[in-house]
C-alpha cells in the first residue's frame, strides 16, 4: 500500500501486486451491491495453504482419483465425433432435455416426483444461487439461513444486499422455534422475509442433517408464514448409511426451490447443477439464466446425460461413500484422540465436513496464520457467518486429503491449539 493525496489529506492507494496498478481507480463507478462483496481475508493464505508440505483441512473438493477417467475420455472423445454438431452448438436456456429427464431420476432417489420441464440446468448450483437471490430479493429483503451456513452462498446473498438473518441450529438442523422467533421478530421489526436458506443433508459447514420431523414441521412453519424455501441439496446422496433422506421438496412441491449438483456425485469440474422450481418460478429463472448465460454448456450437459446413461454411476457414489466414510472415522478419530479438552465437534452422517469448537476464548481467524506456518489448514468459523459469530469455531473437511494425511493434519493442529492454550 503506497500513500497518494486526496483533497489535501494523504489517503492510502490500493495497489495490484501483479501490475502495480491503483486499485481504487474506478471506485466512484461501481454499483452501489459491489459494497457487499469482498475479498475473504483468508484467500491469500489459502494460497499458501495449497503448498503439497501443508495438510489443507480447508478446501472441499471431492476425491477425483476414484472416477473412471480413461473411459471418460473415450465417452468425451465419441461425443464430440458422433454428437458434435449439438454438443458444441449454443442450446437452450433451460438445459439439454434429456439430462432434464435423467436428474428427475436423481431426484426420484430422495422422494422426489417432478416433471422435466421443471427442471433448469445452471453453471454449478452455484449459479442457481444466484439466479434465484436474483428475481426474488430487493435489497434489504431478509433472506433466513442457518448459524453458520454456505459461505458461497452468503456471498451471493450480500452481492444482491440481502439482509441474512441467522436461525440457530443443533445436532439435529435448524431448530423450528428459532425459526418461528427469527421470522416473529423480523415482522415486529418491520423487515421482508423472502427466502428461508436451508441445507438439510450433511451441513456445510455444520456437518449435521436436519431430522425427518424437523423436515415436516419446518415446511409447515414456512408455508403458514408465507416464506419461500430454498433448499441447498448438494451432498444428499453421499451418506455414509442406506438411509433414505426425503428430500423437503418432495413432500411440498409448490414452496421448495430445490438446488441439486453433479459436483460432489461426479465431477465439479464440469460446473452442472440444476434448480426444480414450481412452474412459475423456473419460468423466471429461465429468463434470468439467459440472461446471464445465454445456456448452461452444451457439451459438459452431454457429458453427464452419456454418463449417467452408460456408466454405473450409483456404484461411483457408492464408491465415493466408502472413500468418504472412511476419512470421516479417520477424522473423527484423530479429533477424539488428539484435540484438548473443552473442544468440541459434530458428527457428520454423511458430506465432507466436521465443525470444531475450541474452548472459550479462541480466535480461528487469528489462529490460522500460526496454523499454516504449523503446515496445517482449515477455515475459519467467522466465514460462515454474516454477522461475525464463529470467532471460536473452524471447519475441517475430510473429503480430500489421504487417511493418513488427515490424522498428521489433525496432529498438527491439536499442536497449535495446545500451544495457544499454553501462553
Ligand atoms: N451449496 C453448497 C452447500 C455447497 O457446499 C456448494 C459447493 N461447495 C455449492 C452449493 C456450490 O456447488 P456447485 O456450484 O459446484 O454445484
């Protein structure tokens, strides 16, 4: 940061590391949302963290190494020579009908009975995130989430300058009467509630699973009050159990905007996620997701349908259960073995992710350059929160590293939590 002067007075001058150019040279330009969005404090460590000597408990990228990739490889390679024409051709707003139909058949996996044309296929769910933030919030419309939730999320809600206001959750999900006294409280203040933000299955970051009564009541409680449910279902089917996890939408079809994904089943890489809406909702998602990208890419849709058709993909998820079941225990482990006491965590029944608090008086966010500099990673509670909770809280994920990799992390880290326990 160099100092320039601004009206007499010296101000600071934003600077790229990169060019050396000012960053602060448009600044009167921007829109007034790009107040909302800022860089992670974290991001630059992350950098570091990403270092093969570092154990990185931080990211959550699925474990690739267990897909068929040299027969993806022909599948990519047939597609492109028999099918080419369309699957590099621009295609529609809405997605490539086939696959529409085979996600039903996902779907119809966690309860769910929809029609294809209630499907609209999105660059990752990601981009269905924002599409949706997109045609229902004005800002300072309240958007409902869990404490903590997606920070990916939570990004996009305050680039729209949505208000997130946090319902506390437990080992069993959202809490309904917090729900109840969020919503109370909201209207007595005066403020639009638009969406309520849920992840029922293997939270991110919480790692725990909304309970089947919950589910129903939490439904009940939404549709008396008016309030539209967008339901985050990116993990639903990595759990470690046989267990079916009904879906919310399948029992409520007209209030659930339900989010799904293809990257944690198969390949995030390819950037497919889709969104099942009521009729006239998906109707305007169209027009917003042409408006943003003309189409969701042709080719990697195709990818996926010739996947899903050809390939056996339930013994892929299964074999990513397995792969995953096992670093979770490894984790879980680890923790019970090496982690001070006072420090607590959540037991994920499936997902990538286990939610650790430290004892009272614990800073994650200040904690993780000590963290890396001790070659381990994770990413800090405050991240999940939009109103600076979390300080004592962090997230591991199990999903990527080895066995063995994630117990040296665990290792690693209980040294630097006993180390900060000790001064
Ligand atoms: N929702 C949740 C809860 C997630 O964890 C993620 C990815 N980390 C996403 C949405 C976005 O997933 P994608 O865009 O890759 O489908």
């Amino acid at each position: 940061m160099n100092a320039g002067t601004a009206g007499g007075r010296t101000q600071p001058v934003h600077r790229s590391a990169a060019t050396g150019t000012s960053l602060d040279q448009h600044i009167d330009r921007y829109a007034q949302r790009t107040t909302g969005m800022r860089a992670s404090a974290i991001r630059a460590l992350f950098a570091v963290a990403n270092r093969p000597e570092v154990v990185s408990l931080a990211g959550g990228m699925p474990f690739l190494r267990s897909l068929p990739l040299e027969a993806l490889a022909v599948e990519a390679s047939e597609l492109v020579v028999q099918d080419g024409l369309t699957a590099l051709q621009y295609g529609s707003g809405q997605g490539v009908p086939e696959l529409r139909e085979q996600i039903c058949q996902v779907m119809a996996l966690e309860g769910i009975t929809a029609h294809p044309d209630d499907v609209m296929v999105t660059v990752g769910s990601q981009m269905a995130l924002d599409l949706t933030t997109r045609i229902f919030i004005d800002p300072g419309d309240v958007i409902l989430a869990e404490a903590p939730s997606y920070v990916g999320a939570l990004g996009t809600f305050q680039s729209y300058q949505a208000q997130v206001v946090h319902v506390a959750m437990d080992d069993d999900g959202l809490i309904p009467e917090a729900l109840v006294a969020a919503i109370d409280s909201c209207r007595a203040s005066g403020r639009r509630i638009k969406l309520l933000y849920t992840i029922p299955n293997f939270h991110n970051p919480a790692g725990v699973t909304l309970s089947d009564a919950r589910r129903a009541r939490i439904a009940e409680i939404c549709r008396v009050a008016d309030i539209a449910i967008l339901e985050d279902n990116p993990y639903g089917l990595l759990g470690f159990d046989d267990r079916l996890r009904r879906a919310i939408r399948a029992d409520d079809a007209d209030n659930v905007i339900y989010l799904g994904s293809f990257s944690k089943t198969f390949a995030p890489g390819l950037r497919v996620g889709w969104v099942l809406a009521p009729h006239a909702v998906r109707e305007k998602l169209v027009l917003a997701n042409e408006s943003a990208t003309l189409n969701p890419p042709v080719f990697n849709q195709m990818l996926i349908s010739r996947y899903l058709s050809g390939f056996d993909w339930r013994g892929q998820i299964k074999a990513y259960q397995q792969t995953y079941a096992e670093r979770r225990d490894t984790m879980l482990a680890a923790l019970a073995e090496m982690m001070p006491e006072g420090t607590t965590w959540t037991t994920p029944d499936g997902g990538f992710y286990v939610w650790v608090t430290l004892p009272p008086g614990f800073d994650t966010a200040a904690m993780l350059p000590r963290a890396v500099t001790a070659r381990v990673a994770y990413v800090p509670g405050t991240a999940f929160y939009a109103d600076g909770l979390g300080t004592r809280q962090l997230r591991l994920s199990y999903c990527f590293p080895t066995p063995e990799r994630i117990t040296e992390g665990v290792r690693r880290l209980a040294g630097v939590i006993a180390s900060e326990l000790d001064v």
